[in-house]
C-alpha cells in the first residue's frame, strides 16, 4: 500500500491554471522533507517539466509524465516539420489545436494547458499519496514557467527586431 501523506495534502493550496502559483517550488519541496519517506522525496526530485531526453523512471505518474510529454513534443515537432515543408500529412487534432494559436505565447499557452489537463486527469485517481504531489510539484513547475512570459516585454524585443530600419 502506497504512503499516505493527509495532513501534507491537505494543508497545500490549490493551484490554478493560468494563476500565479502560491507555493513556490522551494517552499513546496520544504514542506516535503518533513512528511516524506527518502524514497518518496527522491521521486519527487526527479519530476521535471523540462525536456525529458527519455523516460527516468518505469512507475507511477512519473512515468506517465514523461511518455506523454515526450509523446507530446514528438506530435509537435512532427507537425512543424510538416508545415515547414508543406508535406501531405495528417497533422493531429491536438498538434493542430496548439499550433493554430495566434501567437507564440498563446502556442505556450495551450501547449501548457494540455500537459495541466493530463496531471488533472492523472491526479484524480491519486489521494494523498505520492503521485498526487508528484503532480502537483509539475503543476507548480507550470506555473512558474508560464509566469516567466511577459507580455509587453515580448511584444518590445518583437518590435525591435521587426522595425524596418532606413539605411
């Protein structure tokens, strides 16, 4: 029977798509050291939202994490690659959904949105366990990273490398 972590579960706020996290990745992995067994705290080191090279680990979301993700961004490079040179294939639904976006930040957007869903989807049959703060610690990492995008910064440096100078 998987470790059961209740007070820790309960005492974290929720977290938001598209909200700015409450927790940092600090201050949630803090908190983790004081509940956790050693082997539950390492697999929790190990998530990462970043690009996986190949799957780390053979159970548990984690595992699942990292063969979505990695199928994820296969799917994406694909269908670049094929409207890139105009090839005649079939491009998926979801490729398609996150490349029709308007903007690089609305592609980050959904791209992001997509793999926040699928640890929604993964974290409703995980209560109090692992798993569960698995999840949420790639939550966070989500979070964070759609923070760093700053609109009015990006839309300066776009008009700066865009401006037609006169020679």
């Amino acid at each position: 029977m998987p470790n059961r972590y209740y007070f820790l579960v309960s005492s974290l706020v929720h977290l938001t798509f598209g909200k700015e996290a409450p927790i940092t990745r600090e201050r949630f992995l803090s908190e983790c050291r004081k509940w956790l067994t050693e082997k539950d705290l390492l697999g929790i080191y190990g998530a990462s939202t970043k690009v996986p090279e190949k799957s780390t680990c053979n159970n548990g979301l984690l595992s699942e994490w990292e063969s979505f993700d990695i199928d994820l961004r296969k799917i994406l490079s694909e269908a670049r690659e094929a409207r890139k040179h105009a090839y005649d294939r079939v491009i998926s639904p979801t490729a398609e959904d996150i490349l029709d976006s308007e903007t690089p930040l609305d592609i980050e957007n959904r791209f992001e949105k997509i793999r926040w869903e699928f640890l929604e989807e993964k974290a409703f049959d995980h209560h109090f366990d692992k798993d569960w703060l698995t999840a949420y610690f790639l939550k966070i990492q989500i979070l964070e990273r759609l923070a760093m995008f700053k609109k009015e910064e990006g839309q300066r440096i776009f008009a700066e490398v865009c401006e037609v100078r006169d020679e």
